[in-house]
C-alpha cells in the first residue's frame, strides 16, 4: 500500500465517521495511575467535534416540527436537500417534514467554510450522528414513559411506536434542553440496505423556486426602505484617489450619500439605476494615482520558476536506489491566473441598527467573514450577524466577503437603512482573488519492466487561500483610510495542502521525490478556486503519466493500473475504461483522440477517473470535447443525481478552463474584465454526451465530491487532444492557436 | 409615467424611458426571475420575452416597450401549477446554483413557441447568447427536449394522455 | 440583354469550347513540398477561400455557401480533394487554367461569381502553392447544389461571352515606377485578395466596373464602403491605419471588422505581416492622400471623440433614450476597441450613403468567437420593431455625423432583417477574433 512520508506535517486531518476509542475503554487508562499519559479523548465524528451539542444541529419542537441546522450553506451543489435526506433518514420521519437551516452566525454552528469538498464529511456526518443520536434519546425517552425495554421500541414517521401499537410522536416525547447534550462519539445508525432516502435521488428543496421565480438569492432580497449601493473600485490593485468632485454626484436626482473613507469610495441611492448612473458620474468625478507593477503575463513560468521568492518543502522523499531507470524524460506544464467567473456578481445586504450590524451575504464562511467585518468596523463579534443568504454559484473565493464587507461599511455610514451593494461585472472579473498561476517540473524514468522506476516532481505556487485573513483579506478595509494590511501568506497544511495538493501522486513508485515551491508574494489577487492546487497537479502528473505510458510502448490505462495500489482507485478506473469502451490498441476515428485520467481528490477525498473522445480539427486546430465517461467513488452517496450533476458541471467547466481560460493583464491592470475578454465556454461545445457512473459504497464515510473532477477532466482533454494531433501540449489553457501552432511545427 | 403590461397585468411605472427593463421588473414590480448577471447583453441571465420574442431586459430600455407584452418566468406558471418548460426544468433536475436557468428558460420558450419541435443543433445555436458556468449545459438541453415533449403531450386530448408516455 | 449575350457568344465560339483535361488519380498529400504547402496556406488565406467554400455545418472547403447575385444564387463548390464531389481528379494544368481562365476541369465555364477575373492576375508560381495547400487538405464528400439561375444564364456557354467582354487574362504587369512593396500589394489585391469584387461597383451584366475602381460595391446584403477618395470614413484612412485594420482586425479610429469583413481580417491575420504591409501600401495609394479640407475635418472628429465632448443632442426622444440605455454603456465606456464600442462620431458605418450595414449590425449585433477573446454586441432584432430602429438610426446620423439623413430606412431595416437571417443560418462565422499581437496565429 501506497505509504508516503510525509516531511512536513503540520496537522493530520482524520477521515470523518471514524471512532478511535470508545468511552470505556479511555475511562479504564485514566485508572491506571502509571506514567503513561492518557490517550486523547475519542473524536466526535465529523464536526461534532467543535459543536458537540446535539441541539447545535438538530431542533424538535413541541408541536413536531423539526429544523437540521449546518454551519455549511448552499452554494448551488444541492447541500440543503442532501442533508434533510440525512436528518430525516436517521431520524425515520418523512422527507418533507423537516426543514434545514443553513449558515447563520446566530443560530448554526461554526463550520468554518463550505470549501474544500468537506461538506458532507464534516456537517453530512455531523448532522448524520446527532440526528441518529437525537432518535437514540427520543426511543429512551419513550422507553421510559411506556415501560418497555428501548431495543423493542421502533421509530416510523416521526414516531416512536411500540409493539402493541402504541405511539408517542416526537413532539409529544421532546422536552426543553433534552437534544442540549454533548454527542456520543459513536451511534446506531441505521442500515444502508433499510435506507429510504438516503442514497436516493430525491429532487432538490431549492429548484421549485428557482424555476417559478420565488426569492431564492441575495440578490432578491428587498426589505423596507432599502437603498442602493455601487462601489466605484480604484482602477488597479494600490491606486490611490486624489480627487473626487463628491457633492456633485450627491446632487444627481436619487443620490442619497457618497461614502468616502480613503480609496473606498461608493455611492447610494434610492433606486438602482440612479445609482448605475451615479457610479457612471463618480468614476469619471474620481482622479486615481496608479503605481501597480504587474509581472509579465506571457512570462509566468520565469516569474514563478525564477524571479519570485520561494519556500521549498520537500513534501515526499522515497529512495529505493537499486531501483534504476533506464528512460528518462522530463516536462514543464503551466498553468496561468484563472478566475471564478461567477455568473451573478457579488452582491450583499447590510443593516446597522442600534449598534448591530447585520449582513445578508452569499459568503462560503459566516463566521470567518463576520470576524473579519467586525475587525474592520472595530466592533465586537458578537454585534455582528452573518446571514449566508445564496448567491450564484463561486467556486470558491469571489467577491462575496469583499462584497459583504462593502455593505458593511456602507452600512454604518447610514445607520437604520438596509443598503444593498451589486458588484458590476466588470468589479467581479477585475477584483475577485484569482486560482494562482502555478509551475510544475516532471522528470520519471521507466525501468526494465516498463514500470516507473523514479519520479521527481516539483511545483510553484502562491498559497491558495487568503482566508480567514481577518480584515486585511477583504478590499474594503485594505482601501480605507486608516487602511488593513493583507496578512502574509501561509501554505495550506497538508495532507490537503493548497499548490501542493494532489502534488504527492496516488500511485507507487520505488523512487519519489515530491517540492512545493511555496511563494508567499502575490503580485496579482489570488485565493481558492475549485479544486485548488489540484486542478494543475493531476492536470501535469496525468498528462505525464500518458507520456511515460507511451515511453513503455503501455496503453495509458494498462500503464495506471500498473501502479496504482488503492483498489477503489483501481476500481474506478477499471469502470470508467470499461463503460467507456476502452481497449488496448485501440483507433479513435480521423481528426479524433481518446484520453484518460484519474485522481483522487486530495488523496484522501472522492475517486474520479475520466475517459474522453475528443475531436481536433487540423485546420483551425480547434479542440472539442465530444464525449465523456466518468467513474466516481465517493462512499456513502446521499443522493445520486446531486452527485451526477456536480461531475457532469465539473468536466464542463473544467472544459472551458482547460480550453479557454486565463486572466490578461498589462503592466498595471487587469484587462480581463467581462465576457468579451474572458471567454468561457458556450452551448456550441458542450460535448454530445457526458456519462457519469457511481460506485455507491453502502456505510462507508462520506467522501467530497464537489472538486474531484477538475483535474482529471483536464489531463483527460489533453491526454486526448495528443492522441488526436500526435502533440502534447503542456501549457495551460490548450487554445486553439497553440493546438494549431503545435501541429503547424 | 407610462404602462407596461407585464404577465397580462397593466402597470403604471414612473421610470426614466432610458431605464433598461431589467431594473423596473426586479426593483419596481419585485420580480425575480430576470436577473442581473453583466448589464453587457453578454450572458444572457436576463432575457424575458416580448411579444413572443426573447430579449435581453438589461439593454432593452422602457421606451421601447409602449403596448408590448412582457412575460417574465414568473408569468410561465407556479410550483404548484407550473408550465411545461419548468415541469421539464424540475424533473430533468436541470439546475445547480441556478442562477442562469431562468434566462435559459425564458429563451427555450420563444424557441419552443415558434418551433414545437426543435434538433438540438437548433436549441443549442438557440442558446448561444447563455452563459452557465456551473456546467449544467447537458441537463439544459435535456430540459429543453423534455419541455417539447411535454408540450406535445399537453396539446393531446385527455384520452391521448393516458396513453402517452 | 440576353441579345448581346447570343450575339457575344455566337463570336466567341472560339473561346466558348475548351477541352477537357483528363481526370487524374488525386495525386498524395506526401509528394508536394511542406514549404509550397505553407506559401498556399497563406495564399489561399488571402484570397479568403474558405469563406466561400465553406457552410455552416459542413466541412471546410466542401462548398455549398448560397452566394446571392443579382441573376440567382450561386453555389460555392467543393474544393477539397475529393476524386468524385471536388476537385481531386485535377491536375495543376487544369486549377491553373479555372484559376487563369474560368474553366473546370471538364471544360465547363465558371460563373464569374469564382473571382477569377481577379485570379487571372494570379502567378504559375502561387496558383502551384495554392494547388499544393488545396490537395492536402482532408477530402469532402459532398456534391455541388444546383445554382438557382433563370435561363439563359443557367446555360454556361453564355458565360464565354461575359468573359469576351470582361476577363483582361494574364497575370498582373509591375508598375516601374512604384516601390517593390506597392506592387507587392498591387499583386495581391488586383490578384488573390480580389477586393474590388465586393468593393467595386458592378453593371448590368455583373461586371466589375472598371471606371469606378473601389468606389464601393454590395455583397451578402452588406455594403463594401468605398475604398478610395469616396471613403466615407470620418477619419481619413493611412497606410499605417489600413495595416492595422487588416491584420488586428480593428482601428481604434475605425472600429473593428465585422459583418463580411470579419472573415477576412481573421485569415488576414495568419499570414505573413509582410503582404499585410504591402496591401495597406497599395490601399493607401488608391485612398489616396486626403485633401487639407477633409484632413482637417478628420483631425477636429478625433479631438472631439477623445475628449468626450457630446455632440448636439438631436430633437428626437425616443431615438435618444433607446441610444442611452441600449448603447450608450459600451459605446461611451471609454474601453479601448476591440472591447469596447467605437465611439460613434468616428464610425464609417453611420457616415455612409447607405443605412444598411447599421441597420445589419443593430439587428444582429456580434456574435462572439468560440473561446478567444473577441467582441460581443447584443442583437436587437426582437426588442426592437423596423420603425424603432429606425428612429435609433435617425438619431445616431443626425447626432453623430453631419451629413444628409437617410431616406426610406424602415424599408432597408425591413429587408435587413430578413436578409442577416439567412445569412446567420449559411455563414459558418468566424473563427478567429480581432486579435491582439499576442493572440495572433503564427504565420
């Protein structure tokens, strides 16, 4: 089995659902007076852990009615349905009959962000237990009153019923502070095979509304007397306003204030297209002092590979030296700046009322963003409310903290009115923190056997992550008067990492060499993006693994298999070759290719394998994703369509940035600023066909699904483009001119 | 002042005659649907349909909406009796955050009202001027079919129904 | 006319008849020279042959592009190296002959919708590059549509006498006195790039008219602006403009390429800046120097654009309003072209003679390039009806030029809208975008 030594290791995650020791076996060491320290106390299960009172997650009132509470929100990948299938599975009452509210910094517990594909490890196995747990104490409870032994006791409907019929719903049994109790780090969970909702492709809670035009985003938010708000953005990362001509836009019909507070300069008015107009009149009042010196955008591989600052970690050293290759090649992929792209820019509601500020916002973490605000506005925490309200989808960190943040501020310049804030688009594009530009170097030798006999692989990056960063990661408070400075960067611990996520290969190699070039200066904005590191990490060590395989004289998913020990790796790979049609020798038709690729997300998230039939047309060296056949493990699945859908969504978008995107930029703005300049892909090459297969794994623990499908749909789009043209091409995003260009060579 | 007829309804809106039509159905009449998405005319998250043609609402202005008729999605039915386009929408599941559907939606149906029975080579041109950048594409134009066949369904008389598929 | 024709052909027996060339195994893509298929890709480039040869939904160079005359439609043919559909069974005596003369393989005349009264000028050397790029490309099969001609016209032979009264054959004859870079550019565009058959006018017969070189011609229901001291163009055009409007695909001045024109700056922009450079040189010439009267003219609309300062606002309410919140935000944005809209006062488009290349772009606006950054303008043929469009239109003439208004332009909106209609459905659209260097193709 695959064993990495890990180096650097600054905090080991444990997988979710795991009990490591029960009670009673700890309280038996804790007797034992030797000068052995006690073992940590058993983990709860998922983040229980931080929240462990059951009532943080579950709520049964009197008259029945049952609320599940995450500290996660709905960020469109379907979270909400998934956990009322969850709650209302282990609590054995209907689907309808419950209700889920997501993150609200006064009623959900801390969950941190809704990132990194830990929703369902973390608050699905939350919610999983306490629910469990609650239906535990509802059977006791019932036990009691009835004088029946519990283990005779069944539940069915939002009732507890015994033998003799009798029936005691939960309303009647709950009583206050009965759920306020801490979680026991097991529970009875029900059997998978007696599932009657989870696992079931239950539609979404949240569509109805959204195809009959009911409230369903912050940006259809209205309350009394609301005002609106546009920020006018300096026009480059430092600018700084020299002047602006205020009282004249103040005068335009409607303008209620302009707010100034150093660079941060915004305008309010009573109705929302006096203040696109307002903000048309304050950008050309305003006067800037641009002093940005952006690197080279045709030159990221130098800026990263040479003229940044680095930090070197060695991630992975495995030495075998009797192992000897006798073919060696090496490659350099790239990959530029790329953005969210978030159809609906950012968008907020603030309130401050009585010294309280409160803020409707579609930010992936409540509690880090509401930290950060009352940083900036020096007030406490505790006066401050986040309420994740939806926005459109942000695949990580866009403008809905800087966004939330601006209404904020707004906000306590005009106590008492609600002020909502809409980015335009031109403010999302130019000022959301991009996916980092990254480098990578590959260098492997085939031995004898045609296996892998050493691999070295090394990777630049930025960090991927600027949050939490406190006040000084939002624009905002970096733009006001007494300005915030942006904390300094910090590498993402692994196991997950950040650049290096995915760095360290699923695979095994007798000889192993893994470097995260971490570095910390960002010349351009930057944060998370789906997938992070790994996007770029499967994408070079997967086309790599097609270039070694054609070293061997291997078919590229013969040459996997060859190295791959994990055998639900192995599983998903084996399916997604087999549904695909994939064989040994196989020709795809002229002008086409066929690809592969596989990862499993962070190596400890879902399993993903990708087959791909793509189509290049020599002329234009245009490149088309014609098909795709997917294979996916992700544990338990809670619902099978929601699965489907964030896959088939990830090889689409993960499309469109491996074939068209990056971020452009002069030597002092960013230029890509609408969909004119940032193209991303359009109904004329959406794929015929995408299949996406499911390898359910009853009881198992959650696995995160919502990023295991970047990369490898990327490495699949290149391994097939190569296979169609004969050329590789290693430098992100494979645009026509440069697929073009390589066959003209 | 002037009228605007929106979902069959009169409205009287005291609005700028260079105010996009975007603004007046979200801010005026607190519709939802139609959403703002770029201002540019460049994604598509806006479109409703006037006189039975999709338009992009955030670059058609009030003067030129004297005596036309405006649907918006709202206008197409409700969750509890919705239209065939958004019955097909929630079956196929065809959404994740949602944003852009229901700009797609407003589309497809211009589409399906001058051509019951469209290729997908022809929804997919129809479509063109729409961004989705969840991915959701292959689910849209399963919707888009559904909503066809659905519409032919609904179009058959009861008898016929009970034997449809 | 039919008269003249009988009368033309009956004298022309001679050339009326050619011989057939026997038909040839389609010679291998190895046996021509990668050197010679590269020079023919970059010809065939600027002699824009795909754009006709190629449909909407089919291959590339397997023909079928409805060509619309004022005798018919004409339908491009298969030149892809298929031996049954295309030109596959030609030997590079017989391209050379339907490139030099107008005849096919088996004899036939060509309609003189194939340029070659332009393609004549063409040398044995590049027809021999073109030949080579032609025959290694991927072989179509797909036959000819039948053109949709009225008799006599769909009888061939007439053609002899079109060409009796209008192919000057030969290939094209240097001009001593003029530099090596304009005769270069002389070369190209009297030759391959074939302007003056959409930039010239034509007769009654469909000839060229020679009389009037480049004053301005119609094609695909667009107009081709006059390309010489007719220019329309507020801004007077120079060598340097023209270089760049040509291989970039856009003018800060000018504004950027669409409509026909967008093809043509999209293969104009993959071959060697060079011939670029020398077709601007030739152009400027035919432009011509601009008179003190409309330099200055020229110079006072630029300082005018560039400081922002509104021109006189004209009377008309609505066309105002629709221009303000429709328009005005990318047209005003001050963003650099391709990107952001031309400022309207600089636009040839509105200075025109004609409103029908304004009233094309309002109704359909541009289309995006499938993954490259290019420019995008919302169409707006269904949110606005032909008497709203034209107030829009009147209003942008009167505010943004001083020249006459436009008479009758509901009914040019009216056709309009039905001509770009079935020009989005044959068109298949441009593949390449106005292009900053860096974006460009390697030539």
């Amino acid at each position: 089995m695959n064993a990495p030594v890990i180096l650097d290791r600054r905090r080991l995650l444990k997988g979710s659902g795991a009990l490591v020791v029960s009670f009673s076996l700890s309280s038996a060491f804790a007797q034992d007076q030797t000068t052995q320290a006690p073992p940590p106390a058993p983990k709860l299960p998922g983040s229980l852990e931080k929240s462990p009172y059951l009532d943080s997650w579950i709520r049964i009132d009197a008259d029945g009615s049952i609320t599940a509470f995450t500290g996660k929100a709905e960020l469109g990948q379907g979270f909400k349905t998934a956990f009322q299938q969850i709650a209302a599975e282990q609590l054995d009452v209907p689907f309808a009959s419950l209700k889920v509210i997501t993150a609200d910094t006064k009623l959900t517990a801390n969950e941190g962000y809704t990132a990194g594909s830990h929703s369902l490890q973390d608050s699905g196995t939350a919610i999983l237990n306490a629910a469990a747990q609650a239906r535990q104490l509802l059977i006791a409870e019932a036990a009691k009153r009835l004088e029946l032994p519990a283990e005779n006791l069944r539940t069915e409907n939002g009732a507890v019923i015994a033998p003799d019929g009798r029936k005691l719903s939960y309303g009647e049994l709950v009583a206050t502070e009965m759920l306020h109790v801490q979680a026991q780090p097991t529970s009875k969970l029900k059997d998978p095979t007696t599932f009657k909702v989870m696992g079931q492709p239950v539609p979404r809670v949240d569509i109805p509304a959204k195809v009959t035009g009911g409230v369903a985003y912050v940006q259809d938010l209205r309350l009394p007397g609301m005002v609106h708000a546009r920020v006018l953005r300096p026009p480059s990362y430092g600018a700084e306003l020299m002047e602006c001509d205020t009282a004249a836009v103040e005068k335009l019909p409607d303008v209620v204030k302009v707010v100034r507070d150093g660079n941060f300069l915004a305008v309010v008015a009573k109705k929302e297209f006096q203040a696109v107009k307002a903000l048309s009149a304050l950008s050309a009042a305003a006067k800037w002092k641009e002093t940005a010196q952006l690197p080279k955008q045709d030159d990221l591989l130098a800026v990263l590979t040479t003229k940044l600052p680095s930090e070197d970690f060695v991630i992975l050293q495995r030495g075998n030296a009797s192992a000897t290759g006798q073919k060696t090649i090496e490659a350099t992929y790239t990959r530029p700046y790329q953005s969210h792209g978030s159809i609906g820019p950012s968008c907020a509601v603030a309130q401050f009322i009585d010294g309280a500020m409160t803020v409707w916002t579609h930010t992936q973490g409540v509690y880090p963003d509401r930290a950060a605000i009352a940083e900036m506005l020096h007030m406490p925490p505790q006066s401050v409310r986040l309420i994740h309200t939806e926005g459109s989808g942000c695949y990580g960190h866009n403008g809905a903290d800087d966004a939330a943040a601006d209404a904020a501020l707004i906000a306590r310049a005009l106590p008492g009115a609600p002020v909502r804030v809409q980015w335009t688009r031109e403010q999302e594009h130019g000022w959301e923190p991009y996916g980092p530009a990254m480098a990578t170097k590959l260098k492997a030798s085939i031995g004898d056997d045609g296996k892998i006999v050493d691999w070295s692989f090394a990777v630049w990056s930025n960090t991927h992550s600027m949050r939490p960063g406190g006040a000084g990661s939002l624009l905002a408070a970096q733009h006001m008067e007494k300005p915030f400075a942006v904390p300094p960067a910090k590498p993402l611990p692994l196991p997950e990492g950040g650049g290096d996520r995915n760095a360290i290969p699923i695979y095994t190699f007798p000889n192993a060499h893994v470097t995260h070039h971490f570095l910390p200066d960002m010349p351009i904005r930057i944060s998370a993006m789906r997938g992070l590191g790994a996007y770029h990490n499967v994408f070079s060590i997967e086309s790599f693994m097609d270039e070694l395989a054609a070293l061997a004289g291997t078919d590229p998913v013969e040459f996997r298999l060859k190295h791959l020990d994990d055998p639900r790796g192995r599983d998903v790979v084996e399916k997604a070759a087999q549904e695909f049609g994939w064989h040994t020798g196989q020709q795809a038709p002229a002008g086409r290719g066929y690809g592969f690729a596989f990862a499993r997300y962070k190596n400890l998230a879902a399993y993903c394998a990708i087959a791909s039939e793509v189509e290049v047309n020599r002329e234009t060296g245009r490149a088309r994703l014609v098909r795709a056949v997917a294979a996916v493990d992700s544990g338990q699945v809670v619902n099978p369509d929601g699965l489907t859908n964030q896959i088939e969504g990830a090889i689409v978008q993960s499309t469109s940035w491996t074939l068209y995107e990056r971020v452009t930029f002069d030597e002092r703005r960013i230029t890509s600023i609408d969909w004119q300049t940032y193209p991303i892909l359009r109904f004329d090459a959406v794929p015929e066909k995408i299949d996406v297969h499911i390898i359910n794994r009853p009881g198992r623990p959650f696995l995160g699904s919502g990023e295991t499908g970047q990369g490898p749909a990327a490495a699949s789009l290149a391994n097939g483009i190569a296979n169609a043209t004969g050329k590789r091409l290693r430098d992100l995003p494979l645009t026509r001119k440069r697929i073009k260009d390589a066959i003209d060579a | 002042m002037m009228t605007l007829k929106v979902n069959g309804q009169d409205h009287q809106i005291d609005a700028e005659p260079d105010t996009p039509l975007l603004y007046v159905l979200r801010d005026d009449l607190k519709l939802n649907a139609a959403k703002f998405g770029c201002g540019l005319g460049q994604c598509g998250s806006c479109t409703v349909i006037v006189d039975g043609k999709a338009v992009l609402s955030c670059v058609t202005p009030m003067v030129l909406l004297e005596g036309k008729q405006v649907t918006t999605l709202e206008g197409l039915g409700t969750v509890s009796a919705p239209s065939p386009i958004q019955r097909a929408f929630m079956e196929e599941q065809a959404a994740q955050c949602g944003y852009c559907i229901a700009g797609m939606m407003m589309r497809a149906q211009a589409l399906l009202q001058r051509n019951p029975k469209p290729t997908d080579e022809q929804i997919r041109a129809e479509l063109a001027p729409h961004l989705c950048r969840c991915g959701t594409h292959m689910r849209i134009l399963r919707a888009v079919h559904r909503a066809s066949h659905l519409m032919d369904t609904a179009a058959l008389s009861p008898a016929d129904k009970r034997s449809a598929p | 006319m039919v008269a003249l024709l009988v009368a033309g052909a009956g004298a022309a027996l001679a050339v009326a008849w050619r011989p057939a060339i026997a038909a040839i195994d389609p010679p291998k893509p190895q046996s021509f020279d990668p050197a010679l298929i590269k020079r023919g890709r970059e010809l065939a480039a600027i002699g824009n042959c795909n754009d006709c040869h190629t449909v909407r939904g089919l291959k590339n160079f397997a023909g079928g592009l409805p060509v619309p005359t004022p005798f018919g439609t004409v339908y491009s043919s298969n030149i892809t190296p298929d031996a049954e559909t295309g030109i596959g069974g030609w030997s590079e005596q017989a391209f050379r002959r339907a490139m030099r003369f107008g005849v096919d393989r088996e004899g036939r005349h060509l309609y003189p919708t194939f340029p070659y009264d332009h393609f004549t000028n063409v040398s044995d050397e590049d027809d021999r590059a073109l030949y080579a790029y032609l025959m290694t490309r991927d072989p179509v099969r797909a036959s000819a549509r039948e053109n949709q001609l009225s008799f006599p016209l769909d009888q061939r032979f007439v053609v002899a006498g079109w060409k009796l009264l209008f192919l000057r054959q030969g290939t094209y004859k240097p001009d001593p006195t003029k530099s090596a870079e304009w005769n270069h550019g002389a070369y190209l565009v009297e030759g391959l790039a074939h302007c003056g058959a959409c930039h010239t006018p034509r007769n009654a017969l469909g000839a060229e008219r020679a009389s009037a070189s480049f004053a301005g011609g119609d094609v695909d229901n667009w107009q081709a602006f006059a390309i010489n001291a007719q220019s329309p163009s507020p801004v007077p055009w120079d060598a340097d403009a023209l270089y760049a409007y040509l291989r970039n695909g856009f003018h800060p001045d000018h504004g950027t390429a669409r409509g026909p024109m967008a093809e043509v700056v999209s293969n104009l922009s993959t071959v060697p800046s060079a011939d670029v450079r020398a077709i601007a040189t030739y152009m400027a010439d035919v432009f011509g120097a601009p008179s003190p009267d409309r330099k200055r003219e020229g110079e006072a609309v630029l300082a005018q654009a560039k400081s922002g300062a509104a021109a006189t606002a004209n009377a008309d309410f609505q066309g105002a309003a629709i221009y303000a919140a429709a328009c005005a935000t990318c047209h005003e944005s001050g963003r650099p072209l391709p990107y952001g809209g031309i400022k309207l006062s600089l636009s040839s488009t509105i200075s025109a003679p004609d409103p029908r290349n304004l009233a094309n772009i309002v109704l359909t606006g541009v289309r995006p390039v499938e993954g490259e950054r290019s420019p995008i303008m919302p169409g707006f043929a269904e949110s606005m009806s032909d008497a709203q469009v034209a107030a829009l239109l009147t209003y942008l003439r009167a505010r943004f030029t001083s020249q006459p208004p436009w008479t009758d332009i509901e009914r040019v909106v009216a056709e309009a809208r039905r001509s770009q209609t079935a020009f989005l459905q044959t068109s298949a659209g441009v593949r390449n975008a106005p292009a900053e260097p860096s974006q460009r193709d390697k030539p």
